[in-house]
C-alpha cells in the first residue's frame, strides 16, 4: 500500500513538474509591450486613440483610449501601432518582439508633435479630425467626464488659432429609426458645442452640421463597425 501512495506521489510530481514547465514555455511566446503618449515639447501625458495590430494580416487587433497602453505580442509577430490625439500629428510605429528585454516586454513612450506648430502637419481649412475620444451616454447626448480631457484639446487648439472657424458633424450608426438618429447626431454636436462655449470659445465659431446615418465608415454588421460610425468630426472651415 505504501509503495503505491509513493508511486502515486511520484506521478503527481512529474504531472505538476510538466504542466508548470509547460506554462513557463508557453509564457515565453508573448512580449508585453508598455508605453506613455506624451506631448514632445511638454512631456505632459496626452491622451490619445492608440490603435494596434499584428502584421501582417491584422489578426489581432485592439484600441485602447487613454494616456498610456500596454498590450502582448504573440507568436513573435511583428505588431503596428498608430497614436492619434486632437491637435497633434499622428504617428505610426512598428514594434518588434526582437527588441524586447530580459523581461520579454518593451518599453516605448510615443511623443507627438502638437500640429499647431512648426510642424510639417497644418490646420488649414479643409482638413477634419476625428474626435475618437469623445464618449457619450448610450442612445443621449449626455457627454461621458472622460472625454472632458479630449475636449479640452480642442479648446486649446482653438485658443492657439484665433481665427480659425470649425464645424462639428455628428454621426450615428445606420441601425433603428433614422428620423431619431438624425435628431440624436444633431442633440451630441450642440453639447459638444455647448461645451467648448462654456470654456470660452466664442459661438460664431462652431457651426453645427448632423448626418445620422447616412455617412457610416464601415457596412460591416459588427459591435466595432457601429461602433466607428458613431462619431464627432471636427471640420476647419476657416484658419
């Protein structure tokens, strides 16, 4: 009885042996990768849209909104990563899990360049961001207190441009009833409107236009397609 406990023992150890060997292997197969996303002149954090993915197909793919990230590679693929900020050049960078260090990650802060100056990236009439860091309350125009920060961006950006002239553009996605989707993308550019008026931007400056769904930038029937046509535009009129 004792010699089959022992031996029974003994398998369990070489079992437990080999599922953590395996885990240690298995560990070894992704690099973390962390970063901050700072304004190049400030060092100040900036918070950003950080959209990042495998190459070359693109089979993992993420997007994390905010002032700093980090995410894993796999497979010792190669992974894009495009940073984009209200006010500021946008910048795109490949990471390779080549570069990582003892501790299978990469360190990387991303500083951008703030558009409104010498930079090659003008604000000039015509060109329209994407304000992918503006949140509302589901289905209302109540602005999300996380995209105050965002919001702010372009309060500066304005500040820094006295002259320029701006219209906001209000997206839904194209699903229910389009007579209240309208209604909701012109409710969400009044507030963001209401908002920038608030902090001193003089009204004359932000025209207002709405479009529902009918301009959506993906047909694809997915939670992330709907998600991309739900959207503020910023169009410069004037600069």
């Amino acid at each position: 009885m004792k010699t089959l406990l022992l031996g029974l023992c003994f398998v369990s150890y070489l079992t437990s042996f080999s599922q953590a060997d395996n885990f240690f292997v298995q560990s070894e197969n992704f690099v973390v990768v962390e970063g901050r996303v700072l304004n190049a002149e400030t060092r100040e954090p900036i918070t950003a849209r950080i959209v990042y993915q495998s190459l070359p197909f693109g089979n993992r793919t993420g997007v994390i909104n905010s002032s700093s990230f980090s995410f894993s590679l796999f497979d010792n693929e190669r992974y894009s990563i495009e940073v984009n900020a209200v006010g500021y050049a946008s910048a795109k960078y490949m990471i390779d899990p080549a570069e990582a260090n003892g501790q299978n990650k990469i360190i990387k802060d991303i500083e951008l360049q703030h558009s409104t100056g010498n930079t090659s990236q003008k604000l000039e009439a015509g060109k329209v961001l994407r304000l992918d860091n503006l949140i509302f309350e589901v289905a209302k125009s109540k602005i999300d207190p996380d995209s105050y920060a965002e919001l702010d961006l372009v309060v500066r950006m304005m500040d820094e441009n006295k002259g320029m002239v701006i219209q906001l553009e209000g997206h839904t996605d194209y699903l229910g009833d389009p007579g209240k989707n309208m209604k909701l993308s012109e409710q969400r550019v009044e507030a963001v409107k209401d908002y920038l008026v608030a902090r001193g931007i003089h009204k004359s400056r932000v025209k207002l236009k709405a479009f529902g769904g009918t301009v959506p930038l993906s047909r694809d029937d997915t939670p992330e397609g709907h998600r991309l046509n739900r959207r503020v535009e910023l169009r410069i009129l004037k600069n």
